[in-house]
C-alpha cells in the first residue's frame, strides 16, 4: 500500500516536470498555430517546416494543427493566454483587431531585412495596417467563373466577355434546362463572392473598398446599380434553386451533373469537381466579365498569411521562419502542394491550367480585394452576407435589406 | 466545541454536505449571472479594453429586428414544444402493455433520447434536403412541389422543432412509462365497476395519478425549448437570414461565433433570456415551495 503510494506520487512528480518542461520555451524551440487541418495545406505545411528544420538544424519546430473552423475562435483565446511563435491568419481588415488590440506584433524589419517590399510588392497594401506590416503573406488564389466547357459547347456559348453576353450565355442555358449558376448560400459567403464581382464590375475597386470600409452608404444608388444588375439574373432564373439549403460542397453536385454550368467560386473548387470526375475538357475557368465598359477590372484574390504574436517566446527564431517562408522557391513548393498562387514575384506558379489562368489574370491588375468578409469589418460582413442571401431569396425586399444593412454601418463605423 | 458539535450535530450537517454543492453553484451560476449583467453595460470586444456604455446595448436590442425575431421563435418553440408531454402520454399508453418483445419496442421508443442531438440534426437536415430528402420524394410521389424546409424562412422554425419532438417525445414517454407503472390497478379496477372506461376513465383516474411526471415532463420540456440551440446551430447555423435564431443562438452569434464577439451586446441578450427564464423559474419553485408544505 505504501510502496504504491510513493509510486504514484513519484510518477506524478514526473508529469508536472515533464508538462512544466514543454510548456516552458529554451531557445530553439519554434511554436506554430495552424488551421491547416485540410489534406493539402496541411502537407504542405509539414513539408515547410521539415525544409526550415533543414536549414536551420538548430532549431525545432512544434505544429499545433486546428481544426479549420475552430481556428477561428481559438486564435482569440491562445493569443492572450498562451501565445505561440507563429499563427496563420488572414490578410486585410480580418487581422485589424489582432492589430488593434496589440496581440500580433509589426514584422517591419523582417520585410525590410530581406527585400521583401519589393519581393512580396503585390500584397504589401493588404499587410499594412498603420503604416506598419503585421505579418507574411505565402498565398493566394484566384477566384473567378468555373464553368462546364462542354454544355457551352454544346450550346453554342462562348465565353461571355461583357454582361450582355454573360445574360444571354444564361437564357440560353435555361431554355436548354441547365441552371445557370450554381451557389450554396446556406453559410453565406458564396453569395459575398458573387456581390463582390458584380460590384467591382459595376461600380470599380475604388468604390468596392470604400463600401467595405464603411465610407459609402449602403444606400446610395451607385450599390442600388449592382443590386439591380444581380436582381436581373435573380429574376431571371439564374441561380439554383433552394440555394439557401445548401453549402458549397453541396452545390457542387449539379455542376457535376451536368444541371449547372457555371459556379462563381475560388480556385479551391477545382480540386472537388475533379475528383467528382469532371476532366480538364469539361471543366474551364473565365474571368468575370465587365459590366460597366471602361473600369479597370479588378479581382478578389484572399491572400493567407503567417503572423507573430506579440506574446511570442521565441522570436529571434520567429523571424527567422517568417524570412523563410518568403523566400522565392520556399513559396513556389508550397504553392505547388497547396494548388494555389505564391505570392513572392521570383516564384513559379504551379503548371496546372487553372493557376497558370489565375496567375495571369492576376498579373494584369493592380486592384486586388480580399473578399467581402476579410475586406469589410466581421460585424458589417455578416449582416451584409445575411442581407445577400435574403436578397437572392426575396429580391423584392432589396430597399429594405439596404436600409438594414446602412443601420448596422452607422454602429459598425463610429 | 464538542458538546456544540454534539448539540447541533443535526443542524449542522446537512449545512456540511450542502456546502460544497452551494460553492460550485455560487462560483458557476450566480456568480457569471452578475458578472453577464455587468458586462452587459460595456461595449467589448473580448480582447481590447471595455467601454462603458450605460443601457446603449438594451436601447439597440430594443430597435433590432433579428432580437424580436429571435424572441418570437423562443415563444414558437416553448408553445409547440409542449406537444411532446401529450405525444409522450400517448406513446406511453400505447406501450404499456405486455406482449411478446415489449421490451424491445420500448428501447426502440427511446432511441431517439439516447442519441445526440447532433445526429437528430443532421438525420432531420437529410430528410428535408429539398432534392435528395426522403420528405420531398415522398411530396413528389403524391404529386406535391418539394418545400426547401430548411431554406424557407416561413418552414424553418417549424421544421427544426418537429426533430427537435422527436427526442423529446421520447423522454416524456419514458416518464409516462414510469408514471405508469405506480399506477393504483385498484383504482381503475373500481373505477371499471363504476362503468368509467376510454377518455374518461384517463382523464378523471389515471391522469390525476400521473401528475408528478406530467410536472416533471413539462419542466424537461420547458429547459429542452430554451436551450433549442444545438438543433439550431447543426440544422440551420440560425439562417436563412437569421429566421431560425433563437435568443441563446443569438446571443452565440454576437457573443462568440466568427463574426461576432461582442461581448457586451451578446450579454444584453443573456440578460433578457434569463429574466423570461426568471419568470418560469419563479414559478417552478413556488410550486416547489407549495409541495413541500403539503398545501
């Protein structure tokens, strides 16, 4: 009995030194938060840290992998309680609280130290809050029309360059039975993509931003346009029915099926619908096309990034990664397994036909948005992707959303 | 301090062996309801510093349509979530009887309480989903247009509380069946010799009987109708367009989800729940009160 005891107060002894010494941070030891729980980004992740591990023997690297979705909340509570070295998180208005309440840490001199102002150029403006960055972008995506190649065809469509085409491309669909547009709204962002194009194509970048930071009303008539051109292919018919039921995994299905050509999605539906068997003769890729003739086009392209805590234990080590992780060919393997774009100007973009489409769309403009939910503060987001969702439901109810979702931007903006 | 112990030996221990129940309970319960009414005055964000507001955050929730929303499907679901005390009542009846495998039909009966509410979501969302649910197949076999349930902001409500009866049904029954078992076979047994039978003889003897467990039923009941929000946050996410929130779900969504996290709002909304639950409460401990004086 006694001799049992002293067992078990020994081996307690050892667990409380054994948690004391992980939880405890000496030199070398590199903590990464990640929400890379899907299949690609997590290798891909793996597959950095195993080449920094490489380069820099002396240092070793621990992976805390979220759940994606769960990410979302933890981050608030690791970041003050028990901060890691490194944590991703996202480009653009989404990381301004983390920023604002002192939790991430200004990595100016990491961009400074290793050219990455001129390197990383095309995402500097969604990195910089205060005139400071706050961490490094390593992807990005394009997002854009994916659509069926052979119910064009065999409907005599070619791929619509302006909005009268792209209508007349859907009334040909429909008389045909095939839905237009596929789209799940059940968790509303869907619909905040298909908003974001037909704004920016109305109405331009300049006038997109400044709706999502407030400075515009939600009812001035210059969104009342881009409301009317989106009633036009809701009246129409254009987009799924019941999409409210369903998530986007979920829309995928008509497409598959040949019931629905096209899908206003980012570039990480390709992987689903190849797998549910559509070949590279089926599936195809266009840029949204313009509305209002003459604005230069600009494209949402979410850009995801890495960032240091200001809580972090280690970080000389930190910064070392983040160096790292811009490199040129660094960015280039790890877009390579991700499937998505780096955003390092010396990196390759990946052979497959829908990066390369993407990179070179994205080459030719300037005017990059992050997407209405990163773009436009978390509360305005999710009152204006409720407010589209209802919209495309009850299009009829459009002045009444507008003048809900202008209420919730006097409180949001003060 | 011997003979004080020794002479109120009898006093004091209850006192001792409540006490660490009336710790945790002060410490998790009563403690964060001041603590939420506090909040409720300040405008935060769970990170940065907290800004007092004074009543701002009531005096918006009294100009928000998605808070009246909200409040009208809690009373949608307290009325209609009752129908799970006499759907229970009927299903208990039905089985208490003995015949071959009884047994069997009972567990059956009492599946759906045992499995999570998380899988009752999901096995209702399969059943509406407008195009492969069995639901609209069954609608287009008899010649009806499918009803997207869970997408149409008239249904959605409706739909999410029908699954939420299905377990719920379930733990009445098995409250009944107790019930049912205590039961005086003397009493029905005279009642038949008075020529009492059917709808009477449940109403005027066995009911009357069963009134303990209709009292607990209907307060499972009540909780079950207040804390709807697994249903809804699986089923639904509160949607489409926030027709399907519920005050709990609600204040989830300002207070902790995405795009939320504000905290002083999300606690408003806590305070005006716990006051409609105060009323219920209220009553339930009165009765309580009552009860135990045998009055």
């Amino acid at each position: 009995m006694k001799n049992k005891k002293k067992l078990l107060k020994h081996s307690l002894a050892t667990m409380l030194l054994a948690t004391a010494f992980s939880a405890s941070t000496f030199a070398g030891n590199l903590v990464i938060n990640t929400d890379t729980s899907d299949p690609a980004p997590k290798k891909a992740f793996e597959d950095l840290i195993k080449g920094f591990e490489a380069a820099n023997p002396d240092v070793k690297v621990t992976l805390n992998l979220f759940d994606h979705e769960g990410y979302k909340t933890s981050i608030r509570n690791f970041l003050t309680a028990d901060a890691p070295d490194l944590a991703t998180w996202y480009a653009g208005n989404r990381m301004l609280p983390y920023v604002k309440s002192g939790l991430f840490e200004s990595v100016d001199d990491v961009w400074e130290n290793n050219g990455l102002n001129k390197s990383l150029a095309s995402a500097a403006a969604s990195m910089t809050i205060d005139g400071k960055k706050w961490g490094i972008p390593y992807t990005y995506y394009q997002w854009g029309v994916y659509y069926r190649k052979d119910l064009f065809a065999a409907n005599n469509i070619a791929v619509p360059k302006n909005w009268a085409e792209f209508k007349a491309a859907g009334a040909k669909l429909k008389a045909a039975g095939i839905t237009p547009i596929t789209i799940g709204t059940k968790y509303l962002w869907t619909a905040a993509g298909v908003f974001d194009y037909l704004n920016l194509r109305t109405n331009g970048y300049d006038f997109h931003m400044a709706l999502t930071k407030g400075e515009v009303s939600w009812t001035d008539e210059r969104v009342m346009k881009t409301m009317n051109n989106w009633k036009e292919l809701v009246d129409a018919g254009f987009f799924l029915d019941n999409h409210a039921a369903y998530s986007w995994q979920e829309a995928l299905a008509p497409m598959v099926q040949g019931k629905a050509a096209m899908y206003v999605m980012g570039n990480f539906a390709v992987a689903p619908l190849r797998e549910a068997g559509l070949t590279n003769d089926q599936l195809g890729f266009f840029q949204f096309p313009e509305i209002t003739p003459g604005i230069e086009v600009a494209e949402d392209a979410p850009t995801d990034t890495l960032h240091m805590p200001a809580n972090a234990k280690n970080k000389v080590d930190a910064k070392r990664f983040l160096a790292y992780l811009a490199q040129a060919d660094v960015q280039t393997q790890m877009n390579e397994t991700l499937g998505q774009l780096p955003i390092n100007a010396d990196s390759v973009a990946g052979s497959d036909e829908f990066l390369q489409a993407g990179f070179k769309m994205l080459s030719n403009t300037s005017q990059i948005a992050q997407f209405f939910d990163r773009d436009a503060p978390a509360e305005m987001a999710k009152a204006g992707m409720e407010g589209f969702q209802e919209f495309m439901v009850k299009p009829e109810r459009l002045e009444k959303i507008l003048k809900r979702l202008e209420k919730v931007r006097m409180r949001v903006y003060k | 301090m011997r003979t004080f112990w020794k002479s109120n030996q009898l006093k004091l221990a209850p006192w001792l062996f409540l006490t660490p129940g009336i710790f945790i309970f002060c410490l998790y319960v009563i403690l964060p309801v001041f603590q939420s009414i506090a909040i409720s005055f300040y405008a935060w964000d769970g990170l940065g510093v907290k800004e007092y507001v004074g009543v701002d955050n009531y005096i918006e929730l009294a100009d928000d349509e998605a808070f009246y929303t909200s409040l009208k499907n809690n009373l949608i679901w307290l009325i209609l979530y009752m129908l799970a005390v006499p759907a229970g009542l009927f299903v208990a009846l039905f089985l208490n009887q003995t015949v071959r495998g009884i047994r069997i039909y009972k567990s059956l009966f009492f599946f759906p309480f045992v499995i999570s509410q998380v899988v009752v979501g999901l096995v209702f969302s399969w059943f509406y989903d407008p195009t492969h649910g069995l639901m609209n197949i069954l609608l287009n076999a008899i010649g009806f247009d499918s009803i997207a349930v869970l997408a149409d902001e008239r249904f959605v409500t409706y739909g999410i509380i029908v699954a939420g009866l299905w377990p719920q049904t379930a733990y009445c029954m098995i409250l009944y069946l107790t019930g049912l078992n205590a039961v005086d076979p003397e009493q029905i047994e005279a009642a038949r010799l008075d020529n009492a039978k059917g709808w009477r003889l449940l109403w005027y003897v066995i009911l009357p009987q069963l009134k303990p467990a209709t009292f607990i039923a209907i307060v499972v009941t009540v909780i079950g109708a207040l804390r709807s929000f697994d249903l809804i946050s699986i089923m639904t996410s509160g949607g489409p367009w926030g027709s399907s929130r519920v005050l709990a779900y609600y204040m989830y969504e300002q207070a902790f989800s995405e795009y939320g996290f504000r905290m002083g709002y999300g606690a408003a909304i806590a305070v005006v729940l716990f006051l409609i639950m105060m009323i219920y409460i209220a009553g339930f401990l009165y009765k309580m009160y009552r009860d135990e004086r045998g009055l």
